[in-house]
C-alpha cells in the first residue's frame, strides 16, 4: 500500500469531477487512502462528483491534514459523493466545518 506524505500542499485531495460540466461518465471504486502533511488551502479535501452521475464506491481513509494558513478553520466538502470511511479522518472529510484532532 502506497502512502501519501503531503507538505504546504494547495487542494491536497482534489475533485473527481467537474462541478460545472456536469460528466456522463459514471466514476465507481476509488480509494483514497493514506493522505498525510500539511496545506495551505482551508478547504482541505474536495470530492466534487458530477449530479447526472454520482461517484459510487468511494472509500475514504486515513486521512491526516494540518492546516498551516490563516483563512479559517481546516473544511471539507463534499458533492454529490456517499464515501465509506475507514481509520482516521483529520480533518471529517464531507463535513462542512472540521476541527483538527
């Protein structure tokens, strides 16, 4: 298994989607495992999925993230996406605000 080690990272887990071109493409069976360091972007994890096709099959885990800026508290969001989540999530990932462990 592959891990991830981040440092001053902007939009460190990026969208599977397009949000303004809606996709047809129905994307299925993504991990995002072992993600790790740091970013300078508040919004530390984006999945953004397309609303004519919503992602399925994602699985989210083990996710480590500080935030080393000044423009807020550490954010996730989440669109159009139910991930699983396993082992640690630092910061809630799909949760509107988050406060780092």
């Amino acid at each position: 298994m592959l891990a991830v080690l981040l440092s001053s990272i902007k939009n460190t887990v990026h969208n599977l989607c397009k949000k303004d071109r809606p996709s047809s493409i129905k994307i299925t069976n993504v991990s995002i495992k072992n993600v790790r360091g740091t970013t300078n972007s508040a919004e530390a994890v984006t999945l953004i999925c397309s609303g004519l096709k919503p992602c399925e099959n994602v699985e989210v885990g083990d996710i480590d993230l500080t935030y080393n800026g000044n423009q807020g508290p550490i954010t996730t969001r989440c669109s159009n996406v139910k991930p699983k989540f396993v082992g640690k999530q630092n910061p809630p990932v799909c949760a509107t605000t988050a406060k780092s462990a």
